[in-house]
C-alpha cells in the first residue's frame, strides 16, 4: 500500500518535506560552500554555491510559470551533462511541473514515443538536439535551447527554439506551493522486458529518499567532493552523486560525460573524494597513470573490491539498484571486508528475496530470482506512468517488485549477481531490452524472424547481437539485406542498441512452445 495512503496519523519521515526545501535549507546553512562545479573539457570550471544555485533555480521557476508551465505538467528535459539540466530539473520540481528526463542517445522514434506518452507541453534541450526534438515532439508548446552542446560551441548557427537564458525571471517571484512530499516529481523512462520503455514516476519523497539513503550508503560527508561523470538524466548520478551531495551539503563535480584522460587532472584540481563508476569506466582508467596523491577514499560501482582494481588503491564498494529503487537494494559495506565480487548485502532500509522459480528460498550457493519490498511512493517508484497493469504485474502476490535479475546467495548474506532476465542485456551500463531491437528488425522486409541475444564485449560488458532468418532462406537472402537491417536500426533505436553483429541462420534452436532457445544462441556466441 502506499505511503500516501497509510492510516491516519502515520508519520512518514518527509512529513512537511519536499525537495525544493532540501534546496532551501542547504542554500540558508550552507549559502557560499561550492554545490556543482561545472568542469567542461574545453574551459576552465565554473563553480556554483547552494546560494547561488538556490537563487538561479527560483528565477528559471519563476520564469516557467510565466511562459505558461503548471503544476502537474510534464517538461522534457533532453541534455548532455551540463549545469543548465541541474537548473531545469530543480526549477521544474520548484513550481510543481514534472521533469521528464531523457536519453540524449534515444532515436527519433524513441523521442516522439517519450513526448507524447507523457504528453509534454515544453522541451528544454542543446543545439545538437534542437532540430530532433523541433521534428519529433510536435505537441510542444514551446522549445528552450541552451548555448552550447555539454561544454562544446554548437558547430552551426541558431538553433531552432527560444535561448534558454530568455526563460528567467525574478527570482522573488519564485513559486510557491502547499508541500507536499507524494506529489509527483520526477519520471525517467527505462527499458523493461517489454519492447516500449517504461516511465518510472518518483514522487517528491522518493528523490529526498535518494539523497539520505545514497548518502548514508557511500557513508558521504560535507567535505566531500563526488566527481560525476555518468549521465545525470539516469538514476546513478541524479540519485547516488547529486542528491546525495545535497543531502550532506558537500560538493558535486559534474564533467560533460567520463573521459579517461581527463579523469585524474579534474579530481586533482577539485580534490575529489567520492566517485559513482562503472566497469567500463575502470577498466579504461587502468590504461593511464595513477597519480599517488589523490584524495578519494571510496568509489562505488557494480562489485566489491574487483581484484583487475586493487591498482587504484581505492576501496571499491559494489552496489544493486534500479530506477525504480531510488538506490541500493543491495550494497557493499563501507567499514567492513566485503566478499570481492559480490554486490553487497540487503540494504536495512529494504526486505530482499531470492527465490526459485517455483517461489521456494534459495540456499546459500543456489542462484535465484531477485525480489524487493519497499513503500511505494518513498522506498520504492510510485507507479509506471499511465501504465496501471505494468505497475500491478511488476509486484508479486506478496507486495514484492519483480526484479527480472537473478543472484547467487552467498555465505553471511553476501549476494553476486547471477545473470539478468533473458531478454535484457547491459551494454555500456545501459539497460536494453532484446524485444525492442527484435521488433525493429522484423518489420525490415526480408526477415522471417529475429532473435537478440548478448554478447560478451570487453569494454562495454555486453552488445546486441541478431540471428535473423530470412525469408527466402540464407541462399536466397538479397545481399543488400544486411545493409537494410542496420539502417533500420540507426535509424530506430539509440546508437547503443544497434546490433553490434548479424548472423543469417536457416532456423532457430527451440524451447517448449515453439519459443527461441536464446541459451542455445548464447552458446553459438561463445
């Protein structure tokens, strides 16, 4: 049952709380300490305090309101890193509109989908992506277009769209509205098993959530500095680095996306202490120096203590979360060894299960199905937007959500990650579903069938592979149908969730059901 609907008289611990108050309180007790300091690769850093942040916030809030934003409506914001997605996101909360916050790398497709589920009434994106957003989301009362592309002068002249400074107006005339922590905030869309993205609905009290929970995880204090790399328009670095910073009153180095060259020159220069990372990024890290006198002193990512990272000398904590968790489910411990390549133990703030298929519990060395129990609304997302039977088939007749992953229960309650749902794969940290890509590929004409499976990759964990069966048979195939395939992918789907191999097959391996066995195609892989 949701928070918001418990019994009278239940306290819940944002009661009187909203985030436009966590960013009131921080820019009063903490007005000139840096808040986001803004590192582009082509300037120096620019450094913003939670006063002057706070008060940039309330003249762009105050700005929406006159260009005609309401509370409950639901604004796009389509950005690379960059300081002006911080504002709009905060702005929007301020007012009561809704910030909807996108995958720069979707397709046009992807675009159009996002804008008109949500029903957007206004975008606010860059240059690059100003002509995509202008052709795709066409109910848009308005397009705001910042100065630049995440650091970078726009390669062309004006882009279509109002200048995004012309949006601001007085501060004093900031909005102000009745508090109220379940009122809705934020939505990002995530791919599920199913081939549409999902939009994951937070409330104000899920994203205040994010703060205190994230903070007392990676155990952040206000003298650190979180270096922020990954895209803040997904939960990692909107929930695990910039809320958390704020809860703390600490400091936030945001970078327009991860570079390994510049990884070290900006934690040096800003003296980070605190990083949100994962595999990929680590990996090309291990590729340059590693200064002796950095400062971190923790980072997370997917595993504990990975043995190919003890170089850095870092303690790395390992961590389990979604979208739809706000934060970690299961997490590694700060003060204590953790089992190397594990993701953690249950986090107190939820209850986990691992299951059989069956629904039996799973002994330690038995790999099962991940279960969490958490609030709707506050632990947990409140909904999947204007998608009531997905909201209600992804928990279980228990009150459990419905991961998809499965996970290995080791001894003293540590768990390892086992393997995902089958039709979902993680290519460079990013969650696609096989579905999409397979529904794409099979309206090409030509193909009889489609399968997508994953494939190991070095660097980006997994890509999109498709086994394809022609309709004339591998014989026949037209030799431009492989052409015709990758072009209807470019053209369909985000750059990441293009096949990064097609194989023509004359049949697929079965199942029960007449079903593709994908094991069967993994195995072909390997």
């Amino acid at each position: 049952m949701p928070i918001s609907q418990a019994a009278p008289g239940v306290v819940g611990p944002f009661a009187g709380l909203d985030v436009p108050w966590l960013l009131r309180m921080r820019a009063e007790s903490r007005r000139d300490h840096p808040f986001l300091i803004w590192a582009p690769f082509e300037a120096p850093a620019r450094s913003w305090s939670y006063g002057e942040f706070h008060e940039r916030v309330g003249a762009l809030a105050a700005g929406l309101v006159k260009r005609g934003i309401k509370p409950g409506e639901y604004v796009l914001i389509h950005l690379d890193n960059c300081i002006e997605a911080m504002l709009a996101w905060f702005a929007c909360v301020e007012l009561g509109a809704i910030a909807v916050t996108t995958n720069t790398r979707s397709a046009a497709a992807e675009m159009e989908y996002f804008a008109g589920h949500c029903g957007a009434v206004a975008a606010i994106t860059q240059p690059s992506y100003a002509e995509l957003i202008s052709a795709h989301c066409r109910d848009l009362r308005w397009i705001a277009v910042i100065s630049h592309n995440a650091g970078a002068a726009p390669a062309q002249g004006a882009a279509r769209g109002d200048s995004f400074e012309s949006l601001f107006a007085d501060s004093a005339d900031r909005p102000r509205r009745a508090t109220d922590p379940f009122a809705p905030c934020s939505v990002q869309y995530t791919s599920g098993t199913t081939s549409r993205p999902k939009a994951v609905l937070w409330t104000h009290a899920n994203a205040l959530w994010g703060g205190k929970i994230n903070a007392a995880h990676e155990d952040l204090h206000q003298s650190d500095v979180h270096q922020t790399y990954l895209p803040l328009f997904h939960t990692n670095a909107l929930a695990y680095s910039m809320l958390a910073t704020l809860w703390v009153g600490a400091s936030c180095v945001i970078q327009p996306r991860f570079s390994a060259s510049r990884f070290w020159n900006v934690a040096l220069e800003h003296g980070c202490t605190w990083t949100s990372t994962i595999p990929f990024c680590l990996k090309a890290l291990l590729e340059h120096e590693i200064p002796k006198h950095h400062k971190f002193r923790l980072w997370g990512t997917a595993v504990n203590d990975p043995p190919p990272f003890a170089a850095f000398g870092v303690k790395t904590i390992g961590w389990w979360g979604m979208t739809e968790t706000i934060t970690h489910g299961i997490v590694g411990e700060v003060d204590q060894p953790n089992t190397p390549m594990s993701i953690g133990r249950a986090a107190p703030e939820y209850e986990i299960r691992i299951t059989g298929d069956d629904g039996s519990p799973t002994q330690v060395g038995d790999t099962g199905n991940l279960l969490i129990k958490g609030i709707p609304g506050l632990s947990l997302f409140a909904e999947y937007l204007h998608n009531e039977t997905a909201t209600r088939e992804s928990f279980d007749e228990h009150g459990y959500f419905i991961t998809g992953d499965r996970v290995t229960l080791l001894e003293h309650g540590f768990i390892k990650f086992g393997d995902r749902a089958k039709d979902m794969l993680k290519v460079g940290g990013e969650n696609v579903a096989a579905s999409e890509i397979e529904q794409v590929v099979a309206l090409v004409p030509g193909v009889r069938e489609a399968a997508v499976v994953a494939k190991k990759h070095p660097m980006l964990d997994e890509v999109p592979v498709v086994f394809i069966i022609p309709l004339a048979g591998v014989e026949a195939a037209p030799a431009e149908l492989q052409d015709k395939v990758m072009a209807a992918c470019r053209n369909a789907l985000a750059d990441f969730k293009v096949p990064r191999e097609i194989i023509f097959v004359d049949e697929m391996p079965r199942s029960t059901l007449e079903k593709v066995a994908k094991a069967e195609l993994r195995k072909l892989l390997e």
